[in-house]
C-alpha cells in the first residue's frame, strides 16, 4: 500500500469496499509517521495506541452496519496547538512541554463524532509564530521534498505529514498564513476557512482576530469533505457562526469556472516575487482561462501596509493571550524568590526568543502613550484592507494570487533575519486581516520544489472556491504530479 497516493476519499472507497480494514490503515499510516520520524521529522508524537483502539472500534461499527459517516475509519493527523483528550498540547513549546490535553477541541471531538482516527500531533513554529517550523522546541520538520530545505511555517508538520504521506490530511491553524504557506512549499492542498466558520475551541489562542483552524490535503474534495465535519457554530466560541444552508459546504462540489471573474490583483505581481514562482503561478492563470474563466486586473491599494498591519496587531493580541502562560496555571514553573520572579523565570526559560520578542513589541504597542500611535492606527489601516477586498469581491466572483513569494528555503537561512522571514508572509495575512477563506493548490514545480497558488472568495463563500479548485485539480489531472520522490520531474 503506498500511502502517499491514498486521499481520505479513495481510503473511505476501499474501506466500504472491503478492501482493507480501518487498522490496516492506520498500521500503513503510522509505519510511514514512523519513518518519517528518521527524516522529515513532521510529528511531535504518535498516538499508536489511541489511533490503532479508533481503527479497530471502526471496524467494528463498519462490521454491524453502523459507520458513523463516509470517513468512519479514515485517519488524519492534529496540529500540536490543538488539543486532543489524552495527549500532549505543547504549541512547540517548552512552556507547555509536559502539558497534557484534558479536553478535545471542538474541531477534534467533531471528526471523532465521525470516526475519523487521529494519528498523532504535528510539529509547528513555538505557538505557530513563524514561517518554516524551525522555532519548534521539538527541532525543525524538514521538507520532505528536500530535507534540507524547511517545509515552510506554522502548520509544517502538518504540510510534511500530508506531502510524505504520513497523513492523507491534517488539521492546521491559519493567522497569517500558517496554512496556506507550508501547503504551498510542500505541494499539498489547504484551506484557510473564513474567520467564524469554524471553532477555535481547544486552539491554543495566538491572535484571536486572526486565528482560523482549516484543513491540509492531498485532493480539493478531501479538504472540502473534512471541513464540512468541522464547520459551524460551537456555543463554546462565540465568534463562530450559525451557518445558513447556502453558507455550509456542500456535500458534493458542483459549478464550473466557466464564466467564473476572477481578479488578479496587480500589486500582488510584483518584483520580490521569484521569476519560476512568477511563471508556475501564471500557469495556474492560464489554465482558469482555458477553462472559461474571465480573468480581469484588479487592484487592493493598501496591500503594501498589509505586514505592517499584521505585524503590530497580531503580537498585540499575542501579548494578551499568552500572558496566561505564568509558571501558575499551566505548563512550566520555575520557582524564583518571589511572584513576580517566578513569572519572569518560568516564562523567561519556558518562551524562547520568537515568542519573546512578539509579546516584547506587543506590549510595548499597546502601552499608554503608544497604543494610539500603533494598535489604534493599525486597526484603521486594517479596515482600508479589508474594504479593499469587499470592494473587488463585489465586481469578482474571487481573487487568484500567489501563495508565497518562493519555495522552500534553505534551514536555517532565515533563522536568524526575523524581517526576512516577516516577509515570506507578504501574500497570506492580508486574508486574514479581512477574515476571508482561501485555498492553495499546487501549480508547478521550480528546481524540484512546489510552487503554489491561492483562490481567495468572499466572506463564507468557500462554494465558489472550492468549486473553481476542483475543476483545475480535474483539469490537471489531479495533483499525484506533487508527490515527494515519487515524480519529481518539472512541469512545462
Ligand atoms: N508566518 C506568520 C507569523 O509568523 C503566520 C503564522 C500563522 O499563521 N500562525 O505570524
């Protein structure tokens, strides 16, 4: 059984078919984590026992006639910032290294409501803060297509599982990019839902304006099934929404891009951008052209203050969230000869320097004299953003854009430039910034390494996306050209 050709789909037919049983699966599945543990390093633990218990009680269930859904039996992978029952939670963190998970996020007890089996948690940027996984205080995840390249950041882990098939998908979690990015450098598919579709309950909180949990796979109608299951309004987050029918995913993709507008916004395609990653992405245009699509210029004025914008509130909103971690009621405690000191030394040992810095120039953003000057300022500046989209979105059906400025980079190469790696993200927060879903697919290959692109909707029009992105998936023949080793020639 090759794992890395097998999405949650094609796992669920054989399943219903009798062609192997859930345990099975999950056996092949953990063999490849295994593995990958050797190599890509894209998991900070396996939950074997728990997974293998899930697959067998499935089987069981399957056995009597009562699956719980389509994808009763079908594994998946959790980003380590979210919590499951049983399991450790660390964040990449050592704050939170021996933290144990004493509740199920939503999003976790919704796909296990549907048999879904979870494999184990994958490894991220310390509190998802970061482009490539290297600020884990697990070690980096490499990118499976080159190990010695990073698989991009926060959800890296999540990206490698999914590309080197240790996970035919993953949960991630979206502030700036987080998502889309390391889908992008790893040749997978994800999706960042729209701000309210889905509960961040049991998400370990970076930047509550921004944050979204969404999904990394290897097909359009994995993503688009997975997050159907976790969509929707939790009483436990109020910002999430009861979603209309017309809202709610689609049980099956149907539309077409033929007549489809699709906007190319002509700040997004600018210098900076690397020329390969220029041409794959136009590509991607052409093909939405072949295809019927209406392609017009458009243009989001105030895209330049977009890292500035993001930059200021998120590690405002990091300041505020993570000043619970305080050596007293979660995760590492470093007693010191006061309060204040054990505050200091649990979180001066426990944080390490990425994280230190956000909370450092959050507080300082936010402090009486500044707070005008900085979070005031931004959050007018991030109005000007968000009307930009609703302005364009009004004349288009959605907007087509790059996903990252390159593919992957060297280890290390960044690590110590933190502006450097601030502006891998010049493509993705915006999205977040206006609280709107987007979707990477892959698009091409550059010097053996993914490029990828995103389709960016309206406020809770993931339809109109997701549809666009399975007729290029069916147009390109599906996306097995992205398989790490398995075919790494260049697309012409
Ligand atoms: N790379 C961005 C950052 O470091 C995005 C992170 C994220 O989406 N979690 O803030």
């Amino acid at each position: 059984m090759d794992t890395r050709t097998l999405t949650s789909q094609k796992i669920s037919q054989g399943l219903t078919a009798g062609e192997w049983s859930a345990k099975e699966i999950a056996q092949a599945f953990l063999a490849a984590a295994k593995q990958g543990q050797n190599s890509t390093h894209a998991y900070v633990d396996l939950a074997e026992d728990l997974a293998l218990q899930a697959a067998d009680e499935s089987d069981t269930r399957r056995a009597a006639g009562r699956s719980l859904s389509e994808f009763d039996g079908v594994p998946i992978a959790i980003k380590d910032n979210i919590m499951v029952a049983g399991c450790r939670a660390t964040a990449g963190s050592n704050i939170l290294k021996n933290y144990v998970a004493p509740y199920d996020a939503t999003v976790v007890q919704r796909l296990k409501s549907k048999g879904l089996v979870i494999l184990g948690k994958t490894n991220l940027d310390e509190f998802a803060m970061g482009s490539s996984t290297e600020s884990s205080c697990h070690g980096p995840t490499l990118n499976p297509w080159n190990l010695e390249r990073v698989p991009g950041g926060s959800s890296g882990g999540s990206a490698a599982a999914v590309a080197e098939g240790s996970a035919p998908a993953a949960l991630g979690s979206d502030t700036g990019g987080s998502i889309r990015q390391p889908a992008a450098l790893c040749g997978t598919v994800g999706i960042k839902p729209t701000y309210g579709r889905v509960s961040r309950y049991g998400l370990i909180a970076m930047a509550s304006s921004l944050d979204q949990i969404g999904v990394l796979s290897r097909s359009v109608a994995d993503v688009a099934g997975l997050l159907r299951i976790i969509e929707n309004r939790d009483p436990k987050d109020s910002t999430s929404v009861d979603l209309l029918e017309k809202w709610q995913i689609p049980a099956k993709l149907t539309g077409s891009v033929k007549g489809l507008r699709i906007g190319l916004p002509k700040e997004y395609f600018v210098s900076g951008m690397e020329a390969g990653v220029e041409r794959a992405v136009r590509s991607a245009v052409d093909r939405f052209k072949e295809l019927g699509a209406e392609i017009v210029e458009v243009s989001l004025p105030h895209s330049d203050y977009a890292l500035a914008v993001y930059y200021i509130i998120m590690p405002c909103e990091v300041s505020a969230n993570l000043a619970r971690f305080d050596g007293v009621r979660y995760g590492l405690r470093v007693p010191g000869e006061t309060l204040v000191d054990t505050y200091r030394k649990s979180r001066g040992q426990g944080f390490g320097q990425e994280v230190r810095r956000r909370i450092i120039i959050g507080t300082h953003a936010l402090s009486a004299g500044y707070y005008d000057a900085y979070y005031r300022r931004a959050q007018q500046v991030r109005q000007l953003i968000s009307d930009d989209f609703t302005r364009v979105l009004a004349d288009v059906d959605c907007i087509l854009a790059p996903s990252s400025p390159t593919v992957a980079w060297k280890l290390g190469e960044m690590a110590d430039d933190p502006l450097a790696m601030y502006l891998q993200d010049i493509y993705t927060v915006s999205v977040n910034v206006a609280g709107l879903p987007a979707i990477n697919l892959p698009c091409g290959l550059v010097d053996g390494l993914p490029v990828g692109f995103q389709l960016i909707g309206r406020h809770f029009d993931e339809r109109t996306i997701l549809s666009a992105a399975a007729d290029y998936e069916q147009a390109e023949g599906g996306f097995d050209s992205f398989i790490p080793s398995a075919s790494p020639k260049e697309k012409k």
